[in-house]
C-alpha cells in the first residue's frame, strides 16, 4: 500500500505507517472502502491526484494547506475535510508541522446504493463543531479497528460503517462565503443542536430502538458525549437511569406482545431483548408483580 519513496512500516495493514515522504497509494479492497493512516515526515510532498471514490480525511495533528482544485483551504489538528469522487486535490503541509492523518475512502459502486445521500456530498473543510468532528474520528477508529480484524464479516461491517460516516457529514450543507475561497459545510438553516436537545431526540428514538441499545457508554458515544454528562441528562429528562429506562421499554413491549399475540413466552422474552428466558422471568416479576404466564392469563379473562 505504500508507494516507493514511503519508509518501510512496522505491518502490512494499510491503517499501520512509519512516517512517509509521499502519498499513499489508495487502491480499494473489494467491498470499495478502506481507512489509511498516513504520518508525514519533513519535507513530505504529494502530487495533484483525483480518486474515483469520496474521501473523508481527520486531521490528527500537523497543519498546512489542503488544496481542492481551485481552491486553497487551511488546514491544522482535529479538523475534518470531504473530497467528492474526480476532484483534484493536494495536501501541502506546513513548514516544521508535518500533519498525520487517517483517510476514509469510499468507492462509486458503495455511493450508488442510496443516490439521494451521494448527490449531497461537497467537497470542503466541515464545521460541524466538536461533536461532528468527534463523530467522525470515532467512526474512523471504529472502521481502523474492523479492518485490522480481518474478519469475515469485514466487508459489510465496514459498509455500514461508511454509510454511517457519510449520513454524519452530509447532513452538513457546504456553505461558500461571498468574495472567501474557504468552504465549510456548517448546519442548513439551523444551529448545531444542544446536549440537551440531542439526548431529548435519542430518548424519543429509544421508543423504537430499545431493542438496538446495548450499553451505556455506547450510547453516550453514538451521541458523541461523555458518559458523565449523557448519564446527567438522561436522568434529567427521563426522572429514570438508561439501563432501567431500556428495561422498562423491553417490558412494555413484552406485555404487548402477551396480550396481542399466542406466542410462546421463551419467543416473547427473545423478542424483547431477552437472551435468557430465567432472566426475563425475574426481572418480568420483580417490574409487573405477576409472572408472564400469570399477566397473560390475567389479560385474556378481561377481554
């Protein structure tokens, strides 16, 4: 994966670099989406290059300028750029700060499954703020992390993850101030939501999506906050703690089912969120104050 002039790196995963002194090569695995880690050594140069696939490039550390076509955009640690498929571009870093980064790249054929999502990619430096530029590092890491696992399901893991990646930075819209060569994709229309506002929406959600909830801290990750202050404001605006709020979720849905459907109780706990049925059973009990069987029953002779 490296070109000739690259210092020899420690592994053959394409995310694992020493420093190099030119660009990567950037050849797709079949499933079309690859994340690379690049670290620049002094006197790094890159060529003008275009790609036939969207690159989503985080800034780790260094400074420069990142040129796209025509224009000449500032570049320094922590901020995240969108180069659309067929755009010239080239990275010049500046002098005494050699910049690292990783580059999510993702191919035409992966862009065509949803032409709606594809057709609002802009190249440009986003300004989403902290929690859009931590949500894009984190899918990155997430991504560098399915990859160097190699597993089976590394291809779909890694789609779904690229669609994730390009929902979290096309919900931006490029936003080219009069008479400045600077684009940045900042909110349309509306200012960048609040905590508060953003744990309200993912209570809301939860309704629906309880059954995708797995733990706490991957939820305060989803929302791109620290577990501290998810945890706060859940308790805020729920007056309950995540886990029991889930579970609370996951027995209501049980008791629908028990009331609505024949199903068999171990089919009603799976459907739940219920791996073991013995689990179910307690915590059914302990929430309802009647078994499942018991509810059932009970419910069916006051119809």
């Amino acid at each position: 994966m490296m070109s000739e002039e690259s210092v020899p790196p420690n592994s053959t995963s394409p995310t694992h670099a020493r420093q190099v002194r030119t660009a990567m090569s950037e050849r797709l695995p079949p499933w079309g989406v690859l994340v690379l880690e690049s670290h620049h050594a002094p006197g790094f140069s890159m060529q003008w290059r275009e790609h036939p696939f969207v690159k989503i490039v985080y800034f780790l550390s260094g400074a420069g300028t990142f040129h796209l076509d025509d224009r000449s955009l500032e570049f320094s640690a922590g901020d995240v750029f969108v180069i659309a498929p067929h755009l010239r571009n080239r990275i010049c870093d500046g002098e005494g700060t050699p910049s690292s980064l990783y580059a999510g790249c993702i191919c035409e054929n992966v862009l065509k499954a949803e032409p709606v999502t594809a057709s609002r990619i802009t190249s440009g430096k986003l300004s989403g703020g902290n929690r859009q530029t931590h949500f894009v590092a984190s899918k990155l890491r997430r991504m560098v992390y399915t990859q160097n696992l190699a597993a089976t399901s590394c291809g779909i893991d890694m789609m779904v993850d690229a669609w994730r990646l390009l929902r979290g930075v096309t919900d931006y819209d490029c936003d080219r101030k009069s008479g400045s060569i600077e684009s940045t994709l900042a909110p349309s229309g509306v200012e960048q939501a609040s905590d508060v506002e953003v744990v309200r929406q993912y209570i809301h959600e939860l309704q629906t999506s309880f059954l995708e909830a797995t733990t706490i801290d991957a939820a305060a990750n989803q929302l791109n906050l620290s577990r501290r202050t998810f945890t706060q404001l859940f308790r805020e605006l729920t007056g309950t703690t995540w886990l029991r709020r889930v579970r609370e979720l996951g027995i209501e849905h049980a008791k629908k089912l028990l009331r609505e459907t024949d199903l068999p109780i171990a089919s009603v706990a799976f459907e739940s969120g219920f791996a073991d049925l013995s689990t179910f059973y307690r915590r059914f009990t302990t929430m309802v104050g009647q078994s499942p069987a018991a509810y059932r029953q009970q419910t069916n002779s006051n119809v």
